[in-house]
C-alpha cells in the first residue's frame, strides 16, 4: 500500500482516478508473495513501469524488464559452489570462526547470479554448505 499512497499523494490524485485496477495490483502482491519478486524490485521498478502502462500483463512486463527472482535451488545452489571453489581462502576464514565473512559470499552469488537469486534462500543454501564443509 505503501508505494501505492505515495503515487497517490505526489500525482494528487483520489483512489478513483488509480489507473491500476485491482486485480493489478493483486498480481503484483502474489509476485511478491511467491518470491519470484522482491518487494524492493515490486516498488521502485516494476510499479512505476506498471503505472505508466496499466494495459500490461504484470509478468509479462516482469519478464520483459527481467525482474523475475530465481529460488531454485539448483541454480542457486551450482552459483554457490563455483564461488566456494573459487575463494578457498575466504572459506579457510570462515572454517576459522569468521562468520562475517558470509556477506562477501552473498555479495558474490548475488553478482554472479546477475540480481537473480532470492536472496533468503541463497542465504540459507550458503549457510548450509558452509556448515557442512566446516563438520567435515
């Protein structure tokens, strides 16, 4: 609601004259419902893009402007293991008590996954094998 009252109150415009109908905007909230969009991404570049062109499809503009997240964890999880096998060092650190150092990881998938990982289960994937290779 709330990227949908700041439109509102900057264009002074009352709820009758919203160009997006109500089930747009439903749309939009399942996109972001089911992960395949975050609500950041939802707000700051799909909604405005939504709003200028009420007629479209929400995944159809979502896909064109490629937005879509991607949680599988295939594609997560094969990102996740070139950027482990390609900082041994930083893994040795983390082995070695120095958890911060999962922000780097992160950073990392995120870059190499172009945006595209859904950053909550890249985290968790991440975590996961780290830990495994820490009990072994």
């Amino acid at each position: 609601m709330g990227p949908v009252k700041s439109y509102l109150n900057e264009n002074a415009l009352s709820l009758s004259e919203f160009a997006l109908a109500p089930q747009q905007l439903a749309g939009l909230i399942s996109l972001v419902n089911t992960k395949q969009l975050s609500y950041t991404v939802a707000a700051q570049e799909l909604f405005p893009r939504l709003v200028r062109s009420p007629n479209s499809s929400i995944l159809h503009l979502a896909q064109e402007l490629n937005l879509l997240q991607n949680n599988d964890d295939g594609f997560i999880g094969a990102i996740i293991d070139e950027v482990i096998k390609d900082f041994p060092l930083k893994v040795e650190e983390y082995q070695n008590g120095k958890k911060g150092i999962v922000t780097m990881f992160m950073g990392e998938v995120m870059k190499r996954s172009k945006g595209k990982a859904d950053p909550k289960a890249a985290n968790e994937l991440l975590l996961k094998k780290l830990t495994e290779l820490v009990n072994r």
